[in-house]
C-alpha cells in the first residue's frame, strides 16, 4: 500500500519533469526579441477593447454547483458500490434511495429553469 | 532460460537482476526501491511520449484521409520524420508570452496539463505482468487526473490576459464538469460488475464476458462522456476558431503550444486504452480462448502489450472518427443534452446493473449476460420511445403555433 | 530521521506554506490556487496515512469541483474592487494574535496528552479498509443514517444554492 | 510508519489556526469561504490520523471524513451562491459591507 502510494508520487515527479525539460530547452535556445506590438493580446489584429478580465455569465456557476453536488454523490457510491457483492439486496434499496434523493434536486433545477442556456 | 524468463516477466526479470546488481554495490533496501521505481516509470514515460510523437503522425495521416487529402507526405518515407521536424521547429520558436499575462500562472499551466496526461500511465495496465501499478481506487484516480487537467485549462485561460481564452476556458470547463457525472457515473458499473475498482481486477474479470456486451448503454454513454472530457469535436466548443480563434490556448506559442497538442493526443489514445480496459477486457477478454493450450501463448505479457496497444489504437480511432466526420454542438444544446438526457439515463442504467447484478447472480453465466443485455436494450428502446414521443409533442405544438399565426 | 519523516515534513511545509498564501495573498484567484495546492498536500498526507481512497477524493472533490467553484466565482465577481488595496480589515493584528493565541494553547494541549507519540501499527494484510469502508457505510448497524442523511443535506445544499442564485429567472 | 502522531495534530492545529486568521482578518467574502476551507481539512487531517494510529478497523474516522466532504461542499455550494447573489444586487463582496440586518 505504502509503496503503491511512493511510485505514484515519483510517477507525479517524473510527469513534472518530463515536460520542463523541453521547455527549459526551449527558453535556452530559442531567440528573444520582445517587442510591444508582438506581445499585445491577440485578437486576430484589431485593437483589444476593455479589459481582457471581463466579467461573466452567472449560468456557469449553475452548472458548476450542480456538477458539485454530483461530484459529491459518487463519492459515497463508490464504496457502495464495492459493497453490493457482500452485502443483501436492501443494500442496493439504500444506493438507490440516495440517487433517487438526489435525482429530485436535479428535477427541481430543471423545472425551475435553471438549466436552460439563456 | 533466461530469455524465457525475461518473454513470460520482463519487468519482474529485469528488477530481480538490477536488485542483484545494486545489493552487489551496497546501496539500501529502500534506495533500491526508489532507484528501480524511478527507472521504471523512466522507461513507461519515455515509452509513453514515443508513442505520443507516433499520433501525432498518425493523427494528420488519419484527417487527410477523413478530408480526402494525403497528409505529411515530405520527409521521411510516408512523413514519418515529420512531427520530429514539428517538434524541433517548436522548441526553436520565439516564445512569446503577452504583456499582462500572469508569468507564473502562464508557465505552469501547460506543465501541469501534460502531467495530468502522463500521470494516467501510472495505472494503465499494460498486460497481466507491464504495468505501473494496481491501485486499489485506479478508477477514481482516472477522475483525479481528469481533474488536474481541468484546472490546467482554466489556469491557462485566465492567465493569457485575452477574453477568447478566458472565453474558452470557460466553456471548456463547464463542458468538462458537466460531463463528468455520467462519466463517472458509467464508471461505476464495471465497478460493480467486477467488484473491485483496480483496473486489474476489472481486465481479469471480463476474460469470460466483456463488459460492453453485459452494459452496451454504459459503454456508449462513457464513449460520448469521454469525447466531451477530451474537449474534441463535436464538444470541441473550446478552440470553436469561428468565434474564439484558438481558445483557451490563443496565447500559447512554442513548445508551451506543444505541449497542450500533445497531451491532447496522448489523452485522447489513453482514455482509447482505458475503453479497452473497462468495457472490451483489456489485454485480455478472449471469451477464455486463452485457456485452451493451442492458444496458450495469449497469455505472454508482450503479447498482452500488444492486444491492448490495438485495442486502444482502435479506441483512438474511433474518437478521430466521430471528431472528423461531425460538426460542432452549440453550448446550449451540449449542456441540456448532457443534464437532461445522459444524467438521467446513466443513472438509470446504474440502478439497473446494480439491481440486475444482484438478482441474476444465481444464475448460469449465458443466463446472466442474457439478462444484462436485454435489459439494457429494453431501457435503450424506452429511451428512444419517450425522445419519439417527445419530438412528436413538439413537432405538434409547432405545427399548431404555425396554424394559429397564419390564421 | 527517517524517509517518511522527510517527506511528511516537505509536505507539512508544503501545506502551511500554500496555507499562509491563501490568507495573505492580495489576487483572489491565487488565494483559490493556492488553497489547490494546500489541497493537494493533504491529499498527499492521506496517501501516508493509508487511506488511499480519501487521497483520491480529495483531488476529485475539492480540487475537480469545489477548487473550480470558487474560481467561479471570483471570475463572476470581479466588476469592483480588482483586488486592489488592502485585502484585509484593519483590525487584522487582532485575528493573528488569537489565531497564535489558539495554535499555542493546542499545541500545549497535544503534547501533553499521554501516548500521543505513539506510531501507528501495520495494518494487518487481511483488512481491505476500501471495502470495510463501503460496508461500514451502508450496513444498517453502522452508518447508514449519516449516509442517507448525506444526500438529503446535499439535496438541500443544491435547492437552496439554486434558489438563491436563481438570478432573476421565471420559468 | 514512524511518524508520531503529534505531528499530525499539530499540522492540523496549524491548518486550523491559518484558517482562522483568514477567516477573521479578510474583506472578502470569497476569501473568507478560502479560510473555512482550510478549517475543515484541518479536521479531516485529524479524523484520518486517529483512524489510522487508533484502530484501523474501525471505519469511523473515514466514515467521518467523507461525510465531512460533503458537508464542505453544501458549505461551499451554498455560501458562495449568497456572495454571488449579494453581489448581484449590491454590487460588493465585502462581507462588512453587507449589513443590511443590522438594525
């Protein structure tokens, strides 16, 4: 178990460096010739408008909450879903009572409208 | 005898004599452990970014012939030696980062993009004896990645200091999490078919039944989720050029742009090879073939490579498949049809398997997938009767909105 | 000082660095990558003490979602402030002092606790703590009322967070 | 496993009082959910020490943890739709500038 964790942590070491030494390669070897107009923000050749930090549509957060909870949700099914082979048929009653809980959330977000892209 | 030893392990054999040698040399158990872990991922990262210049190659040959064109064809005999001239010319390239940007936040953003890529081989199970590791929670640490990837999207995006990428960040992000739930969602069936979440176990349970055959719904459902997670056509709403010109990666020039590109790829063949492993057995999933002694040579570990590298060659190509040959889904529709449509039937097909797997456990093993199989043509046939209905409804009421305006 | 001693102490730095960084730094959206990183070494800290499954859900769950939610929302309310100026109330001495008031006194409280510098036993090899963990949630001698009570508060987070951020919006 | 297990407790009191501070000392609002954040996995550290150092067979601990991540999320979910909400009709995150039930 111990070890399991030690190679993923060198495997997450090597998959940094792995990356940075072509890019280290990269800004020792390639030329450097800044200038203002070469590093203006693109926006394929018209002059940039406002601030490029803008602000955005309050509907991304929708889906990100709603991914959230979700998101939460299967972490509890996963070790349910270890135990079903275990374990008697009231079992797989209960994982299905906690979708079924959270499924009416998703039906109430979707009658309230909220996930309509508007 | 040794070479025998070497074909049936390879990496059991090679570690046994370099424990031999170092022991020899005087250096600690623990160092050894570290020394021989380090080597080992050495040579699957290595391995891993070989194969990743490979589909690079193999991706522009693929899309000229999707297009009807021949693709590289210039240096080296049918442009094999081209995306080697790519990657030369990318690290010779000026690299510029825009005034504005956020430097720290801007480097670090493709860095941790491909590692979030290569950290997928930590647990990609080569054969039965070449892998990195059988964790025990292997298919949540798929998710984990997924996660990396995520945040190194909108690192990128923020830090370029442009609205496009920003723009782009955004939409990928929100079409990456969305999608998320009923990828994670189809992964828990073979989860539960299989009892065990290490990718090991998964493969050596489906060496009787695959488990596309036994769930055929969640394989398409995780086929389209994965798609959406790799951000590429028809959810490839992130470098839509007609309105965002590249992106989240707008900015991006020189191997930084490289490294985006090539994690793309090498992400795209590595979920290839994780279809393989959950749903088409993996290197094994010869219907037990394997046991018979004429076909006993199925089971050698380079063999396995090699059943799985096409398996997951053919996963990537089915992915550029569906890339080239459909157009790009407008925001709305991908995020509705997502909540609305793959949420909602992935969790059905979970309650289903679950409950399924449960009843029919008593039963012989052509009964069983007879069973799984039925079932879920049954909730697919429902699926599209409800969607006909639905349509049907809507066509109505349009037809009479019509009737009712030209009166 | 042995190896896992090393690495929990570069881990430990790790996190109350990326800690300090989060309360201090004056962009926002450092505060939330930072708080990513901090994150990200407790899930570390999980994986030492063995309890792999945490380790992982800890990147799924506050790095995949809630890290992406904050983000969010920082983007969504930026219009004003830009950051800019003090980030923090004028009486910030006082919350240090109490903040090292507090560290003092649990710290004192820790090392004088008996045995509290024991080490943890092996776990032995028959003991299949993923599984045991799925059992213990769902079995009813255990935690299977905290385990439903779970999704109902979920439930109850995502209709309320819903309604409130329900933007005006009449279907 | 040589690690004692003060030196969990004591990263964990740590995490904690960071969090705090940032809880009490920050304007904005966002940055105070930032510090809450931090409180929580100050606990979750403790709760998965004492499973492992006192019996790992017993699941509590890790029970305990995983109801504590989706405790963080509703806490999340929930607080940052208010800041977003209040935003929306006052246009400030600051938290002491949302003061309308004073009176």
């Amino acid at each position: 178990m111990q070890n399991e964790w030690l190679y993923i942590g060198l495997f997450l070491v090597v998959g940094i460096i792995v990356p940075v030494v072509p890019l280290a390669f990269a800004a020792l070897i390639s030329p450097k010739k800044p200038n203002p107009i070469k590093q203006a923000t693109y926006e394929c050749g018209i002059e940039t408008v406002g601030d490029s930090w803008v602000q955005f549509k309050a509907q991304y957060y929708v889906f990100a909450l709603v991914f959230l909870v979700f998101d939460v949700e299967t972490v509890f099914l996963f070790p349910w879903a270890l135990s079903l082979k275990q374990l008697p048929l009231f079992v797989v009653l209960e994982g299905i009572l906690f979708i079924g809980i959270l499924v009416a959330g998703l039906v109430y977000t979707w009658r309230k409208g909220m996930l309509e892209w508007v | 005898m040794t070479l025998a030893g070497f074909l049936n392990d390879p990496i059991n054999f090679v570690a046994q004599w370099l424990t031999g040698l170092l022991t020899g040399w005087g250096f600690s158990n623990g160092l050894i452990t570290v020394i021989l872990y380090f080597i080992g991922i050495l040579v699957l990262v290595v391995f891993a970014m070989l194969l990743d210049i490979g589909l690079v190659w193999v991706e522009r040959k693929v899309v000229a012939r999707f297009q009807d064109r021949l693709g590289p064809n210039r240096i080296g005999p049918f442009g094999l030696i081209q995306p080697i001239a790519d990657i030369i010319k990318l690290v010779i390239k000026e690299d510029i980062t825009p005034a504005g940007a956020d430097k720290v936040v801007f480097n670090i953003a493709p860095v941790l993009a491909a590692m979030s890529v290569i950290s997928l081989w930590a647990i990609l199970p080569l054969s039965s004896k070449i892998f990195g590791v059988d964790l025990n929670v292997a298919v949540l640490y798929l998710v984990a990645a997924g996660a990396l990837g995520t945040l190194s999207i909108i690192m990128g995006g923020w830090a370029s200091n442009n609205k496009y990428a920003l723009l782009g960040a955004f939409r990928m992000v929100a079409n990456m999490v969305s999608y998320e739930i009923p990828m994670v969602v189809t992964l828990l069936i073979p989860v539960i078919l299989a009892d065990t979440m290490s990718v090991q176990g998964i493969t050596q349970a489906q060496s009787g039944m695959w488990f596309a055959i036994l769930s055929p719904l969640a394989f398409v459902i995780f086929f389209i989720s994965a798609i959406a997670e790799l951000g590429r056509s028809p959810f490839d709403l992130v470098e839509a050029e007609s309105e965002l010109t590249a992106g989240f990666n707008v900015e991006y020039s020189g191997m930084k742009f490289g490294w985006f590109y090539a994690s793309e790829l090498l992400h795209a063949f590595t979920f290839g090879g994780f279809m393989a492993v959950l749903f088409f057995g993996g290197y094994g999933g010869f219907f037990g073939l394997e046991k018979l002694s004429a076909f006993h040579w199925l089971t050698n570990p380079f063999i396995q490579a090699a059943v799985f590298i096409a398996k997951a060659m053919f996963g990537y190509w089915a992915i550029m498949w569906v890339k080239y040959s459909m157009p790009r889904i407008r925001i709305d529709h991908m995020l509705a049809f997502n909540w609305k449509f793959l949420v909602p039937l992935s969790l059905v097909v979970l309650v289903n398997t679950a409950i399924l797997n449960k009843l029919l456990a008593g039963l012989p093993a052509w009964g069983y997938t007879l069973g799984m199989f039925l079932s879920n043509v049954i909730i697919g046939v429902v699926t599209i009767e409800i969607l006909r209905a639905y349509g049907r409804k809507q066509r109505k009421s349009e037809q009479t909105l019509a009737q009712a305006m030209r009166n | 000082m042995t190896a896992d001693k090393i690495i929990f102490l570069l881990i430990g730095v790790l996190i109350l660095v990326s800690a300090l960084m989060v309360v201090t730094t004056r962009k926002l959206i450092h505060a939330a990558l930072w708080l990513v990183a901090a994150l990200f070494g407790v899930a570390v800290l999980y994986a030492i003490l063995q309890a792999g499954f945490l380790a992982v859900v800890q990147v799924v769950v506050y790095i995949g979602a809630i890290a992406i939610l904050f983000i969010f929302a920082v983007m969504l309310t930026r219009r004003d402030m830009r950051d800019q100026g003090p980030q923090t109330r004028s009486n910030w001495w006082i919350a240090a002092l109490l903040g090292l008031l507090i560290l003092a006194g649990l710290v004192f409280l820790i090392i004088n606790q008996p045995d509290v510098e024991r080490t943890a036993a092996v776990i032995p090899a028959g003991v299949d703590t993923l599984r045991n963990l799925g059992t213990a949630l769902v079995s009813p001698d255990a935690y299977v009322l905290p385990f439903e009570v779970a999704s109902v508060l979920l439930l109850a987070a995502l209709v309320g967070a819903v309604y409130i951020a329900g933007f005006g919006k009449k279907s | 496993m040589s690690i004692p297990l003060s030196w969990y407790l004591i990263l964990a009191a740590a995490l904690f009082c960071i969090g705090l501070y940032g809880v009490l000392s920050r304007k904005n609002a966002i940055a105070i959910l930032l510090g809450v954040e931090l409180m929580l996995n100050a606990v979750n550290v403790n709760l998965v020490a004492f499973w492992r150092y006192l019996d790992p067979a017993q699941m509590a601990g890790q029970v305990f943890a995983v109801i504590v991540f989706a405790v963080a999320a509703a806490e999340v979910a929930v607080g940052l739709a208010l800041v977003i909400s209040v935003y929306r009709r006052r246009k400030t995150v600051v938290a002491d500038e949302v003061d309308l039930m004073k009176w």
